[in-house]
C-alpha cells in the first residue's frame, strides 16, 4: 500500500512578512481572526487523509510549537501526527537550513523511519483547498517519479513564478524560475488541448504552487548532491532526466507571503461570496479549540465583518474588517479595512486599574478610535481617540516610532502601546 508522508515548508526567516513575524515564525501568523497559516496547508493534507505531517521551521517556532501541540491531537488508532522539526545540530550537520531542499534533505534520517512511498512537499504560506488525495492518484496514474501542481496565470503573474511548458499529455518539457516581466515566454502558453483547464482572464500560462508529489526512490536520489533550493536546483534537475508530471489545478490560490497579499487575502474572506470559503463543511480548515465564549456585540453596526471567539464590541461601527478571538473594541471606535488579530488573554480589573495608573491604555481599541487600512497585532494597546490612516498624509514604508509602513499598510505590531490621540 501506498503511504503518503507529508512535509509543510514554514519558509526562512519571514522577511517579507515583518514585522508580524518579528516574534513568531511565518506559519505562526494568526489568519482568518481564528486561525494561523499552518492550518491551512495541514488541514488540505488532513482532509486528503494523508496525516503524517512533519512542518519543517527554524526561526521564532515557540508559538508554531505551542499551536501544533495543542491543535493536532490524533487517537492512537489513526497512527497521524503534526510534528515540528526545527533546525537541529547532529554529528553529521551543524548549520541552519539553507533552503527547501536543504531543510528536507537534513531530516531524512527522521523521515525514513516511517517508511514513506511517497513525500507531499507543500509550502507554508498559500492560501487554498485543493484535493491532494486527487492529486496524488493522478500522479500514480501519471507513471512519473514527479508531479507538480500548477495553476494558471497571467503573463504579470508568471514574472515571479517558475513557469512550465506542457504537452497535450501534462507532462512538463521545460521549466524557468522567475522569468521575469521582459523575457519572452510565449511558447510557454498552455496548449489549445488543454484549453478545458484554463480559467478566463487571460490567465494562459502554468505557474508553479510549490506544491510536489515525489516517488520516495526520486525524493532520495534527486537530493543526494548539495542542491539547496526545489524551484532553482532541484526541480530543472529532475527534469533534465525524468518525465515529470503537471497536476492542473483550477480553484483558488493566493500567495500570502507578502503583507500586501497577507491584508488581501484576510479582507478577500469579508466579501459576501468571498474568493476562499471557510463555511465548507466536508473540507473544514481545523484550528486549535479554544473555551471562549461567544461574541458580545453590544449597539454596533457591522458590515461585512469577521468576529471570532470571545470578542466584546461596544456602540462601534465596523466595515469590510476581520476581529481576531478576544479582542476588545470601545464605545464610538470606527474600523474600516482592518484586521485586529486580537488578544492572547483578558486583563483583569486590577491590570487594568494598575495601567490606567501608569498612564497605559487597556489591550484592544479605545474609545472614539479611527482606523482604516490596518492591520493590529495581538495584545496591542491602542488608546482613545486615535486616528489611524485617516489623515491625508505621505507614509513611506519604513519603522515609526511605535509601528510600521509596509507595503502602503500601517502595522501596529504585537504587545505595541500607541498612546491617546496618537495620529498615524
């Protein structure tokens, strides 16, 4: 029988995601108000049945660790597991990892105790629910060692993919990494027999998920060198000497590796047929299972709005906004385009009375508060009667005083004090 181990590629150090990944790593940033990007890649395994799952990370992985462990609790007769395998030092190496296929090839000697037939690469930072059980019988029937899920895209979009070339038979002839906007990559255009696969939009070309199914014999193999990136090394390398199969994938697919694509992506889920939905009941996304209560909204108007758990909303007026577990919003605040990821406990009346005394505002948003195009991190303080990204005023990106400009979005990070009628 077949056994499909899964690996989940939590990225480097997170640099594009800074500064929500100042204090945790890239697939510990909270997503959706409830949930982390882990979830997302684990939980299209899960839901495949594939539920041997390593999640490989090596900066800020406290929290990952502390998610994970508290998340993806299998019974003993399901024989799955979500492990974390952090960067580590052994007799044979000693350093960081030094990409995707570096970091896969370090923890063989973990992985080949499961005895796999089979690896799942998938990568850490996407948002999508693919089939991969699909996936994977498509890629046995295919008779390649290699399969790649792509998905199409626009000559735009193609310029920072790897981009392939197909034949009427999904098998992939050439690959290039990151084209760029100038090349000419016309021959790469998807062929008339695969027109069924094509969404609208002039979206003509295959970009690359990131997402591979390897026989364990070519996983081996195609790894045994000092090759350390999948994309730049690995993949051309394999396919200058293997067929390689093309899995076409055509629903929703969103990079969130980026803050631009990160507040995107969240604020996509407020739309009323929102491009990725979450209210899928065969296919849920699974998170950790929190005793909160529920919401209290208390005289609010609301519109196109996501509260989790635990929330406590007073006399406020929220639109196209995403409320993260526990977080506390006053009387006259007005959120419009912002995500508030929340809190990770509620202050008692005497903290409170103690802040107040040292002239610190309470965790959440204060009163009169104005904020628009924002994203706040957990256990931020914002005090009454700011403004924030209301004003008509020149933000280059860059780190503020007590925030920061990033991709024209203002980020309050995490455990920030911004004080009374602070204007950003």
């Amino acid at each position: 029988m077949s056994k499909v181990l899964s690996i989940v590629l939590g990225g480097g150090k997170g640099t594009r995601l800074y500064p929500l990944t100042k204090d945790r790593s890239k697939p510990a940033v909270p997503f959706g108000g409830k949930y982390r990007i882990v979830d997302i890649p684990i939980s299209n395994c899960i839901n495949a049945g594939f539920k041997q799952i390593y999640v490989l990370t090596q900066f800020n992985s406290a929290s990952l660790h502390l998610h994970v462990a508290r998340t993806y609790m299998f019974d003993d007769f399901s024989e799955g597991f979500v492990e974390i395998m952090a960067a580590e030092q052994t007799l044979t190496h000693s350093g960081w990892y030094e990409g995707t296929a570096d970091a896969v090839r370090k923890n063989f000697i973990h992985f080949r105790t499961q005895n796999p037939t089979h690896y799942l690469i998938v990568s850490g930072d996407q948002l999508y629910r693919m089939d991969l059980d699909d996936m994977f019988r498509k890629h046995v029937e295919s008779g390649c060692g290699l399969t790649i899920a792509c998905t199409t895209v626009t000559r735009e979009a193609a310029s920072a993919l790897g981009i392939m070339k197909v034949d009427k038979n999904h098998r992939i002839v050439e690959f290039q990494e990151k084209p760029g906007p100038v090349k000419d990559i016309s021959d790469y255009r998807i062929p008339q027999e695969l027109i069924a696969d094509r969404r609208s939009g002039g979206k003509d070309f295959l970009g690359s998920m990131g997402i591979y199914i390897f026989d364990a014999s070519l996983m081996e193999s195609s790894l045994d060198n000092d090759l350390m990136d999948f994309g730049k090394e690995v993949i051309p390398k394999v396919l200058s000497e293997n067929p390689v199969n093309a899995y076409i994938f055509n629903g929703y697919w969103e990079d969130i590796g980026t803050i631009r694509n990160f507040y995107d992506a969240n604020l996509d889920l407020t739309e009323i047929n929102p491009p990725f939905n979450f209210y899928e009941e065969q296919k849920p996304i699974f998170t950790h299972r929190r005793n909160l209560p529920a919401s209290k909204i208390n005289y609010c108007t609301l519109d196109r709005t996501l509260t989790a758990d635990g929330c406590i909303i007073t006399n406020a007026s929220l639109s196209r906004s995403i409320v993260g577990i526990r977080t506390i919003i006053e009387t006259g605040a007005n959120l419009d385009g912002t995500i508030c990821m929340g809190a990770d406990y509620y202050e008692s009346d005497a903290q409170k009375a103690e802040n107040a005394r040292k002239g610190i505002p309470n965790i959440g948003i204060g009163h009169g508060c104005i904020l628009k195009g924002a994203i706040v991190d957990k256990n931020a303080r914002i005090g009454e009667n700011c403004r924030i990204g209301i004003d008509a005023m020149e933000r280059k990106d860059g780190e503020y005083q007590a925030w920061y400009v990033v991709d024209g979005v203002i980020v309050i990070p995490k455990n920030a004090i911004i004080p009374p009628g602070t204007v950003i």
